[in-house]
C-alpha cells in the first residue's frame, strides 16, 4: 500500500464502490507429527497416513462489500506453494467471484505481489485500481 493509511484505501474503495479485500497465502504440512508415545518393549509404535503430499497451500481473500452489507470469504488450496502465475489464476477467480465487480486488494509485501509481472496483470488483466 505504499504511504496510504489503511483509512485512505477504505475511503477510496467506498468512493469507487469497490470491494476491500484482505487476500494472503499460506502453506501447511499434512504429515502428522512425529510425538513420543507408550509401547511394550522391543514393539516400536508405527504412525501411518494416507497422504500422498507433503505440503498444501492456501490462498484466501476476506472480502467486504464497501456499503458493508456483504462479506465474503474466498479460497482456494493446491498441493506445494504458490508461485507468481498461480497467485494470478487466484485473482482471476476471486474476481469471477464478485461478478467482476471493482476491487481494493490488500495484501502483504511477498515479492510475488510487488513483480513487475503481478503489476502488468493486475493493471490490464484484471483492470483493477488501488
């Protein structure tokens, strides 16, 4: 966001009529936890699982209608991490979403969000403003 207090994006997306949307990803591992446990002597406990991947991620956007009557919760999960081009295809259904309405996009400061490739996408592809 730059300089911009979070109250200034606010004001603007209420004047644009555009949705605030708080949007970040996160990745998690599904293999269970290796703990201590009790067993008889000499028969050595044995965890097993049925996950065939070692890491997912997630991607989410908490969106809120800018007159405040409509809240929306959107994600999306993939197995490994997100990358600049699956961010995208985020974006693109988080927009498909909220029927291609105006959108105010906060987010951290991953230098997936700030390439030149993410700048380029959300200024011609999505047609999205501050």
């Amino acid at each position: 966001m730059g300089q911009r207090t979070l109250a200034q994006v606010k004001k603007n997306a209420r004047a644009r009529g555009a949705w605030i949307c708080f949007q970040d990803e996160s990745g998690f591992s599904l293999l269970p936890s290796v703990r201590a446990t009790w067993a008889p002597k000499g028969q050595t406990p044995v965890l097993t699982h049925h996950f065939n991947w070692k890491r997912l991620s997630m991607s989410a956007a908490l969106c809120f209608r800018p007159d405040g009557t409509d809240a929306s919760l959107v994600f999306g999960m993939q197995a490994g991490s997100y990358n600049d081009e699956s961010i995208m295809e985020f974006l693109t259904e988080l927009h498909r979403h909220l029927c291609s309405d105006k959108v105010t996009l906060i987010w951290d400061g991953l230098p997936s969000h700030r390439s030149r490739a993410m700048q380029v996408f959300r200024l011609f592809a999505l047609n999205w403003g501050e």
